[in-house]
C-alpha cells in the first residue's frame, strides 16, 4: 500500500480507503479460489494493483468514457482504474466463471458502482466500449482481431479509440505489424521498482 500512497498522493479518502480493502479482501478470496499465485499474493500492490494503474500512465480516461477488461482473471486491471476513475464506466469479463465470482465479490464490498462484471468470452462479447484493456491475455494482433468489433465510434479521449494492453519484456515483434497506429511507454520510466524494469504499456489505435 506504501507504493500506491507515494505514487498516488492525491487520492480521495474514499479511494484510499478502497484500494487498503484490497488486502484483506484478495487474501481472503484467494484461499478459496486461487486468482493470485499464492506465493505473489504478498506483492499484491505492486505486481497487480500498481502494474494495473500503469494504464494510466498511457491515457487518462475522461469522465464517462467505458472501458472493457478483457481476461480480467481476479479483476486487474479493471478493478484498481474503476477505483481510479470513478466516473469512467467499467465492464470486466473472463471466460473462467469462479474467477468472476470473485471479481463480482470485491467490487461490491467496494461498492465500485461504476463496475460490472460478466462469465463471458470476448468472441461473444457484443458491447461497444471506447477503450479495450488487458494484461497479458493473449499475443496483440490476436486480442486486437477479437475486439475489433467491440470498438465504438464516439470519441471522448486525448487517444483516439483503441486497444490498451499491459507487456513484459521485448513488445517490437508485437506491434511492428501496425506501424504508426501502435506505441508503447516503459513503466520504468514512472515507477522505480525492480519489477517494472520490462513492463511495457501498449496503445493500439482500432
């Protein structure tokens, strides 16, 4: 939690007091359904909450964009930017059921109202949102394929509508197919743990 308060010192009360549920609520969730490795639970805000608001770092979403997670797992990176942007509406999905379960769990004892949560495959997916996020569900010219269609037209944001993706390691071979419609920031370049030395936040115009 030191991380989040020292990156984030502008946190609403409100905010902060959601973002210290976490804690109890994911190793409480995680006994029972394994959404977190169990040896990385003890990292929780660094490698799943802070790795999460690293989407940030690419766009700041303005108030009532909507914003799919796709392959959300435990709900990241969904759930810490619905704590981030309360005005920007969220919908996760997850092709596992338990692991929406849990999702839906923690966002009510939040109260995140902003969120929704669905047991769903992105092929079946019919919404159409303003942004697509994810972290590491699938190569990007796969994921960028199946969510194509879940693309709308209205535009609300400094980025144009598109796909933003959270990457480990070398992204080159990824995003060469797409040219100028496709870049990437160095989480690095934000935050100073050794985690973060080859995460890799993507944006995609679609």
């Amino acid at each position: 939690m030191d991380a989040i308060r020292r990156y984030y010192p502008t946190l609403t009360e409100q905010q902060m007091s959601r973002f210290e549920a976490l804690e109890a609520l994911y190793a409480e969730w995680n006994a029972r359904i394994n959404v977190i490795s169990r040896k990385d639970i003890e990292n929780l805000y660094v490698h799943h909450v802070l790795h999460s608001l690293g989407i940030e770092k690419m766009l700041r979403f303005s108030a009532n964009s909507s914003v799919m997670d796709v392959g959300t797992g435990g709900g990241f990176p969904g759930i810490p930017l619905a704590i981030l942007f309360p005005e920007v509406r969220f919908h996760l999905i997850d092709g596992t059921g338990k692991k929406i379960k849990v999702v839906q769990a923690v966002a009510d004892a939040l109260a995140l109202d902003n969120l929704t949560a669905s047991h769903r495959r992105i092929e079946d997916e019919r919404g159409k949102y303003d942004f697509i996020v994810s972290r590491a569900v699938m190569p990007l010219p796969d994921l960028a394929k199946l969510v194509r269609k879940n693309i709308g037209n209205e535009q609300h944001n400094a980025l144009p509508n598109g796909l933003i993706c959270l990457k480990g390691g070398n992204v080159q071979g990824e995003i060469a197919p797409f040219g100028k419609r496709c870049s990437y920031i160095s989480l690095s370049d934000y935050f100073t743990e050794e985690y973060f030395k080859e995460k890799k936040v993507i944006y995609l115009q679609l």
